[in-house]
C-alpha cells in the first residue's frame, strides 16, 4: 500500500548550471517514462522508476513474474526480452541508487561506463529501442546526479502520490514536443505524456468523474493528432483537485477499491 501511496524522497546533488538543472529534470521524466522500455514494459505502466522509485529503491515492489519475496526484481527473466533471459528465476534486492550498495555495479562517475550500461538495460534487458541521444544523454545526467550525500535526503519525508506529480509529468513532457530536435524524440515526449495522461485516467474512475476522464481522452487525443500542450486546461486542473480525495490517488480510497478486489476474486 505505501508503494501505491508514496515515494521515497528523492536524492539529487545540486547542478552546476541552470542547463545541467534542465537536463537532471529531463532525464527524471525519462526514467520514470514507461516509452522507454520496450511494448511490454509500457502496456504494465513499467519505468525504471517503478523499481527504482524517485531514483532509490521499492521494498514493497512485487510483480507477478518478476518478483520474488517483495523488493525484489529478477531483471533476467525473459519476460521482457530474450536477449538477456537466462530461463532461471533469480530475483535479487531492488538496490536504492541513493545508497552506497548502489553503486556496486556501475561507477556512474564514469560516463561512458554508465552509457554501456544503461543501454544493455534498455535495449537488452527490456527490448526498448535505442532512445534518441537528446532522450537518453539526460537519462545518464540524472544518474549521475542521485546522490545520498544530498542534504537530509534519508531522513526526509515520504512524498505523497497524487494527481500533481503525473500531471506534472505529462504536462512537462507535452511541452517538450514542440522543442523536439528529432520526430523521434518527438514520439518519445508524446507516448510519455499519454502515458502520464493514461495514469490519472486509472485514478479517477469513480462516479461523477466523467467529465475528467473525458477532458483527459480529450487532451491525449489532442497530443496524439499532435498538439503540443495546450494552455486552457484549468477547469480540468480545477476538476482533478476537487475530486482528488475520493479517486483513487486517495490511499483509503485505492485501499477500499483493492480490498473489494480482493473479496470479489
Ligand atoms: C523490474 C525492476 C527494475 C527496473 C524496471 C529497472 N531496474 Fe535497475 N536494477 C534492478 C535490480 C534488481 C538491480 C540489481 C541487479 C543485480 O544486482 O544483478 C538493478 C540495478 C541497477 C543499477 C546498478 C546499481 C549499482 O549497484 O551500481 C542501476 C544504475 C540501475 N539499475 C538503473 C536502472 C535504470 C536506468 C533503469 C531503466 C532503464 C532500471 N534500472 C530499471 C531493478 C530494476
């Protein structure tokens, strides 16, 4: 339920610049975006950030298939690629990429190490295609950028799920369509803002919540027929925040829903 409900707080060492700071940004979008990982990481709502939450680890994690004891992860099961299956069912721990145990596999100092690494992740591990260099180049920089030294990183406070942080996604997304350098990259921004679009949609599946699923079918098919994001979107806005608590970004509410689930299996 706390993964559903929270993210552990995130850990990132200041930029040197004001683009560096964009592009940690950017990169954070990439690595919690689904369009990066292939048809089937994106048809289950799967990032690397949904192992590695905000950039750390997920003890709660568990995946048919995937898992074994929660916060576990076997990443050469075959499920999403053959390359790298090894027809065995080795799940490991989900390491938190603030911590030092995180750093046993990659030294991310090492850019061009880290570049290998994260593609065989993305293009053998879970079959996504080779990302554009404007996608992928600010991947490695928010890497490089998590860091556990970061001040009170381990002892802040969990931060809340809610409808802001996948509007925020698909709204920053939306608007890097049209600043796009390639149509490739373009594509990428646009999935991944309907992805994002497709999250909050999940959420708000309650009685009375119509008009937001609609005005949320309406703006991805917007960015679909390609549209880059619109202005007017505050009633929509408005719509998400007052009915926040009784859709499912609401953790009693998700809870009861899953609870319900349950009995009626
Ligand atoms: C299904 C869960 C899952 C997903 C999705 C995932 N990872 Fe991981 N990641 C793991 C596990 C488990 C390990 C540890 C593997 C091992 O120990 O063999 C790991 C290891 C790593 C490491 C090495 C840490 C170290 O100790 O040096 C990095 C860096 C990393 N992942 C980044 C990423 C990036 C970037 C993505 C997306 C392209 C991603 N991961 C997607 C589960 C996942």
């Amino acid at each position: 339920m706390t993964a559903l409900s929270t993210f552990p707080p995130a850990c990132l060492a200041p930029a040197a610049s004001e683009t560096i700071a964009r592009d940690v940004r950017l990169g954070e979008m990439v690595f919690n975006s689904p369009a990066l990982l292939g048809r089937q990481a994106e048809k289950m709502g799967l990032s690397c950030g949904s192992c590695h939450r905000n950039g750390r680890g997920n003890r709660d994690f568990q995946f048919e298939a995937i898992s074994g004891a929660p916060g576990t992860a076997d990443v050469t099961s075959g499920l999403f690629s053959a390359d790298r299956a090894d027809n065995q069912f080795n799940p490991v721990p989900i390491p938190d990429l603030a911590t030092k145990d995180g750093r046993d596999q990659v030294d991310r100092t090492d850019r061009a190490a880290l570049a290998v690494f994260v593609r065989g992740l993305i293009e053998q591990e879970f079959s996504g295609a080779p990302p554009p260099d404007e996608v992928f180049e600010p991947l490695l920089t928010y890497l490089q950028h998590i860091d556990g030294r970061a001040e009170g990183c381990f002892s802040a406070e969990p931060v809340k799920v809610g409808w802001r942080r996948d509007w925020a996604e698909a709204q920053f997304a939306g608007r890097q369509i049209g600043m796009a350098g390639s149509e490739n990259a373009a594509a990428f921004y646009r999935r991944t803002a309907r992805l994002a679009l497709g999250r909050i949609y999940a959420r708000y599946n309650g009685v009375g919540q119509d008009d937001i699923r609609a005005g949320l079918i309406d703006l991805s098919r917007a960015i679909e027929a390609g549209a880059v994001w619109p202005d007017k979107t505050a009633s929509l806005e408005a719509g998400m925040a007052a009915a926040e608590s009784v859709s499912l970004y609401n953790p009693d509410t998700l809870g009861a829903a899953l609870d319900l689930a349950a009995r009626e299996k």
